[in-house]
C-alpha cells in the first residue's frame, strides 16, 4: 500500500466519523432547540395569558369601572390574551404533531384569523386610548 492510499483511507474515514459525528450533534442541537423553544413558548403564554386577565379583572373593579381609559384598557387586555393564545397551536405543533397543520387545516385558518383580527384590534385600541388620554389632558373641561 503506498503512502497516498493510506492517507486518503485515513482522510475517508476521518471524514465519515466527523460527519457521524455532525449529524448526531445537530440532532442533538435541534432536539434541544426545539424543547426550549417549546418551554419558552409555554412560559411565555401562562404568564402572558395570566397578566391579561388578572389586568382584566383590575379595570373590572367598581374604582375604575367609571373611568372611560379602563373599557379601552379591558378590551385591550382580553385581546392580547387572544393574540397569546394564538401562540398555543404553533407550540403543540412544535412540541407534539409534526403533521397538525396538514391533518387539521381548519386550526391554521382559525390561528391566521385570530392573529390578524387581535392584532387589527389591538393596534386601534392602542390608538383610541391614545386619543382619549391626548383630549383628555389637552382640554379637561370639555373631556368630562
């Protein structure tokens, strides 16, 4: 066997263990990736969806109920509860069913609706409190 042989069998089979050894880390590296982003999208909605509600319940109370900037804030709230859940179906697809936007098609019209509907939504009550707290503060008399 001449010297060239043996280092390109050498070279051959360094390369055939590194890339045994690629392809085992990246699917180690997505497997990984994939149950963080699993924990982080879980995380994110319980305590998304829990502030929302608990700032729903706030500007439920008798205090603030008579205030005009509580409904704005209350319909806000809720919205964004939506909009976080929405999130939900993207995570169990990640986490659980490869294959669920393909089996269950009605689940991806109904996450797109709901998205773009909580996110219209929301954008025109961010600009209608806006609004209200600008009339508000620049002519208080005529506001009340």
């Amino acid at each position: 066997m001449s010297w060239t042989s043996t280092f390109s069998t050498l070279l051959l089979l360094t390369n055939q263990s590194l890339n045994r050894t690629l392809s085992s880390s990246s699917i180690g590296k997505n497997t990984l990736m994939r149950y963080s982003q699993v924990v982080y999208v879980a995380a994110l909605v319980i305590l998304g969806v829990s502030g929302n509600i608990i700032c729903a319940i706030v500007f439920c109370t008798k205090s603030l109920r008579r205030l005009r900037s509580s409904a704005y804030l209350f319909t806000l709230a809720l919205i964004d509860a939506f909009f976080i859940l929405d999130l939900l179906p993207g995570m169990l697809h990640t986490a659980f069913f490869s294959d669920l936007y393909r089996k269950i098609r009605f689940i991806c019209y109904i996450q797109t609706y709901i998205s773009f509907v909580a996110s219209f939504v929301h954008i025109w009550m961010v600009l209608v409190f806006t609004a209200e707290r600008f009339f508000a503060v620049n002519f208080p008399l005529k506001h009340m």
